[in-house]
C-alpha cells in the first residue's frame, strides 16, 4: 500500500524549487490534473506508449506548457503488494520508458524543447536506462574481486552501498516524516528490488531492440487502501 503525502508547510519552498529547476518528467496517472487545453493542445492522451502519462507530460513540456507542482494535493493509490505483481508493473514502466525515450528522441538536447529536452530526457534516459544497464558490469567487478581472493575490498565496496542506501533512505524518512521502521528494510533495495529492477530494464531493452512489443500486464488490486473519510469529502 501506498500513500502520497504532502510536505510540511516548512519544506515546501524547497520541493518547488527542485521541481521547477529539474522539470517534472512524468504527472502519475492517479495522482495529476490536466487542463482540457493543454490536452486538446498536444493532441489528447497518447495510446502508442505503454506510460501514456509520462508520454503525455513530456509532450506538454514540449508545447512549453508549465507542470505545477501542489505539495497540499493529497492521493491514495494501490501498490503492488507482492513481487510478482511489482516485476509486472516495472517491466511495463521499463519498456514504456524506452519507448517514451525513442518517441521524443530528436528533442533530447534539443535547446529548442527547453528544460525537458536539455535536463528531463537526458536525466531519464541516464537514471532509468544507462545506469541499470551498467549494474551488471558493478556485479561482475565484485564477482572478479572474490574470484582473486580481494574478499575485504569486495565486502567493502557491498557495505558502502548499501550504507549509501541506508543513508539516503534516512533522508527521505527524515523530510517527509515517514516511519522510521522503513530504514528496516533498507537491505532488500540491494538484494531484492535492486535485481528485480536491473532484469526489467535489461529485459525491456532488448524486446525494444529486436522489434518485440510488450502488453499491458495486469496487476492485482486487492482493494487494501484506506480512505478516511474526510478525505472524500474535500470541497471544491
């Protein structure tokens, strides 16, 4: 389960000054508002991707439509809640991803497209494709590391990370006030999700590359979010 939340009154200024410098990349689908001009403007929602809202945001952003960022909205939305539902939903993420990446190519450092041709696409296509990509060569290192017998420079380097996981998990718990038994599970980014991610991406990118197409995998919903009820009664 999964719960937006706002910021804290103190630490809004500052949410709005990273997204306005970075660029909103994507508006989730559960969790974002479109004028019916800025729809109409770039043709409507897309159908030829498979993450048709962050197809959809980068297409304004093109239009030089602005993205505002609302630190008082407040969503619910259902998250996968097992690891088969989550590997469904981050390979249709990742083939989605590629696919928005090629659709808007000639925008990439295109001065022309403004702050998503010249930061957004760049930083997609470096976090979300290029750096994944790389995780195995990271994986082999540590591989070659105790196949020579350096097992201390191999324990070494695989404690950093995940003090660098832990590390930036406390932030976050820290800003947005979130419980601290999250910090709990820290060690699953690493051994869990960490590889689950790195076969998504390796995956999608190469159905992409030979041509193979990907389908709307289904995701359970088990209907586990709750609402309090003066949530549902927000005036408009």
């Amino acid at each position: 389960m999964m719960r937006a939340r706002p910021p804290t009154r103190a630490r809004r200024p500052v949410a709005l000054m990273v997204a306005g410098a970075l660029a909103i990349l994507f508006v989730p689908g559960a969790a974002g508002a479109f004028r019916r001009a800025a729809l109409v403007d770039v043709g409507g929602y897309p159908g030829d991707t498979l993450v048709e809202d962050a197809d959809l945001t980068v297409a304004l952003l093109r239009g030089r439509w602005r993205v505002h960022y609302e630190p008082g909205a407040l969503a619910y939305t259902e998250a996968p809640e097992n690891v088969r539902d989550a590997f469904r939903q981050r390979r249709r993420w990742s083939y989605g991803t590629v696919e928005v990446l090629a659709k808007h190519r000639r925008s990439m450092l295109h001065p022309g497209s403004g702050r998503v041709g010249v930061l957004g696409l760049p930083w997609m296509l470096l976090s979300q494709v290029l750096v994944p990509l790389g995780g195995p060569l990271a994986d082999a290192f540590l591989v070659y590391l105790l196949a020579v017998g350096r097992f201390s420079t191999a324990a070494g380097l695989l404690l950093l990370a995940m003090a660098l996981d832990l590390a930036v998990t406390a932030a976050v718990v820290v800003w947005e006030g979130e419980d601290w038994r999250l910090l709990g599970v820290v060690p699953l980014l690493r051994l869990l999700w960490r590889p689950l991610q790195l076969v998504a991406v390796i995956g999608s990118v190469g159905r992409w590359a030979r041509g193979e197409g990907e389908r709307w995998r289904r995701v359970r919903r088990l209907n586990s979010v709750v609402v309090p009820a003066s949530a549902s009664r927000v005036p408009c």
